[in-house]
C-alpha cells in the first residue's frame, strides 16, 4: 500500500499545542483499556499522543500499522479524566483520525440509512435463533423482539398542562434496535405533561462520523437536526452515545427524568421483583441519575458493574471485533447468574453485551433503564 504524506490541513499548531501537554506520566495507561489488552506503548494513550505528534510536525507519514494504533483507539476518555495535565485527548484523535480518508465500513454506511437498517433488524429478528448466524443477525435479534419505532409527528399528553415541546430523536441504531425504549420514553414524559414531537427531518446524531473523523459529514448530520428541532425547547435522546459524541445541544433522557423524581414519585409505582445489574457506559456523563431513577423502583434488586469499557465504542464491535469481545469478557464474568435483566443506557453496549450473554446462553433480558420506569408505572 502506498503510503500518505500528512497534509499541513487547519488546526495542525492547535493540535501540536495538544500534544505538548502530554507529559508522559503514564497515570493514564492503568485506565486504558486498549493498553491493558494489547500491552503495548502503541495501544496506550501517550503512545497514540507521541504519533500524532510525529505525524503533525512530518517525521512519520500514515501507514497501516500506525493506522491500526491509531484506530484501536474507543475513545472513552478514561484516560481524560485522570491526566494531571487536562490533554483533550480526544479532540485530538478525532483532529488526527480527520487527516487520512476515512474508510468506510459497511456497517456505519448502513446506519447512515436507518430506515433501511430498522427494517433488516425486523426481519433479522424474524429469523430462528442460531449461535452460527453472521454477527449482524446475531446483534439484530439481541436485544428480542421491538415495537416498530415511533413515527414522526407530535404526541401531546393527555392531560396538557404544560405547553413545552421536546424534541425525540430516533437515532440510527435506537432507531432499529430499541423501539420499545422509545415508546417508553414517550409515554413517561407525557406522564410529566411534555409534548413530544418528532421531525421527519431529523437526521442521525453525526456521533459516529465524527468518531471515524468524518467532520464534514458529521456537521452536516447536526446541522440538519438543528433545523428540525428549531421549534422545541429540548432534544431528547435515550442513547449516551449520541449525548457524548455529537456537537449537537442533546439531553438524555435519564438525568433528565431523575430531574423530575418529585413529579415521578407521585405516580403510582408498581413492584418489580427483578434482579437487576446496572451497567454505566463510558458515555454517560450522570452515572448516578440511572441509579437514582431505578432506586424508584419497588422490590428492584440493582447491582452496578464495575466500571470498564465492554469495547462496543461507536462500531468498533463490528470493526475491531476480536478486541471488543475480549474486553466485553471481565464485564459478563461480573453478571451473577440470579441476574433476570441488565439495563445500560448505550444501545451498542446494549446489543454487545447481549451478543455475548446470548453466546454464554444465559437467558438475562438487556434493556433501557426507561423500559423498566415505565413498566413499573404501567405506561410501557
């Protein structure tokens, strides 16, 4: 293969002043879950920050091995939020990742169709279950049988005392993965009085392409969004993921329901006497809002993970497949076998780690943490 010659490109002296931060402590490499599997400088956040900046100032050029380091990197921001020296350690592999052509997997070029990638899932999810199907299929029956996704138009409350608007958006894997955590998201917040509505303009969140360092592409994704949902007050989402990589302005929808836990406790709770593991992905930012939203919840037995990346990172369970399924491992090992659900607010987190439960054969049900909201409030 032909090698690449790094581009000067805007933003190279913003991105070098990144790298000068970095002053390979190494407090990072503990919290890196691509060094602890890899066990190799290359795989470790100071080794990625040492090419870079080798790339920027011309004393390497692009190749697939360093494409390959480069690449293996989920950008959780574990190692963020340990560095003594504050490196945005992300804005800077995504300026990086931005400084070859993207190469396109055939999984992101899908879920740039989500209406296409909804109706593969449904008949994917049709199909007998068979630990030998092609991944694809495999994810795409998960998660069970779905609710078709909302369609767009508004839903007011029954009881409108409120007048403001939020916005939902679909997304593109919630979209065709999480039906019925969409029309329980719908339902609890016309609880609470709130018109949702949801544009058929919306577009996906451009989280992904923005991951893969496709800028311009993500910029678009947002700004058609932003012109879809310029007339509500809010655009909620029910996946993490959107809320953590995309630029655009997205609240999710469990901090923002554990905000209204005074209206919500006035509500009539029903028990659940289920076993429940909590799972917090690297994307969500108000870790303690699920735990506090389930704590509603009668005769509920939650137990919390312990934090780590399960390797599902964007379409990295698809693209980085062997070290995905390595790094999911230690989490389901955590899983005790009295365990009946598993909840995480990240739908790729959700459909990998359910790959690997169902591959384990153990029968727990993965879902949203508003799935079990509502259906303890008899609206899911």
């Amino acid at each position: 293969m032909q090698q690449q010659t790094h581009p000067p490109g805007p933003g190279t002296a913003e991105l070098l002043a990144a790298t000068d931060q970095c002053v390979k402590c190494a407090l990072c490499l503990p919290h890196c879950p691509t060094y602890q599997y890899h066990v190799d400088e290359n795989e470790s956040p100071r080794g990625r920050i040492a090419l870079a900046e080798a790339l920027l100032q011309g004393q390497i050029t692009i190749n697939p091995n360093i494409q390959r380091h480069l690449d293996h990197c989920l950008t959780c921001g574990r190692c963020e939020t340990v560095c003594p020296s504050r490196v945005p350690y992300t804005r800077l592999l995504h300026g990086i990742r931005q400084r070859w052509p993207v190469r396109v997997h055939w999984a992101a070029a899908l879920l740039r169709r989500p209406a296409w990638l909804a109706r593969a899932a449904q008949i994917a999810r049709r199909l007998p279950t068979w630990r030998r199907w092609p991944l694809p299929i495999r994810l795409a029956q998960a998660l069970g049988q779905q609710a078709s996704v909302p369609a767009s138009g508004t839903y007011p409350p029954t009881d409108a005392r409120q007048t403001r608007r939020l916005g939902l958006l679909l997304g593109c894997a919630t979209h065709a993965f999480q039906g019925n955590a969409l029309w329980a998201s719908i339902r609890l917040l016309n609880a609470l009085g709130y018109t949702l509505v949801i544009p058929p303009q919306q577009s996906c969140c451009g989280a992904l392409a923005a991951h893969q360092g496709a800028r311009q592409q993500a910029d678009a994704s947002e700004q058609q969004n932003r012109e879809a949902f310029a007339d509500t007050e809010a655009i909620i989402s029910i996946a993490s993921g959107c809320v953590a990589g995309s630029a655009l302005p997205l609240t999710d929808i469990v901090p923002f329901l554990a905000q209204h836990q005074t209206a919500l406790s006035q509500l009539n709770w029903r028990p659940l006497p289920y076993t429940v593991v909590l799972h917090r992905p690297c994307t969500l930012r108000a870790g303690q809002a699920a735990t506090d939203l389930l704590a509603s919840i009668p005769e509920l037995r939650v137990h919390t993970l312990t934090d780590g990346c399960c390797g599902a990172a964007g379409d990295h369970l698809i693209r980085q497949r062997r070290q995905a399924a390595a790094l999911r491992e230690p989490l389901l090992a955590q899983i005790p076998d009295t365990a009946t659900h598993l909840v995480t607010t990240n739908v790729g987190c959700a459909l990998h780690l359910a790959e690997g439960l169902r591959q384990q054969r153990r029968p727990i049900h993965v879902r949203h943490p508003v799935e079990l909201v509502a259906e303890s409030l008899g609206i899911g």
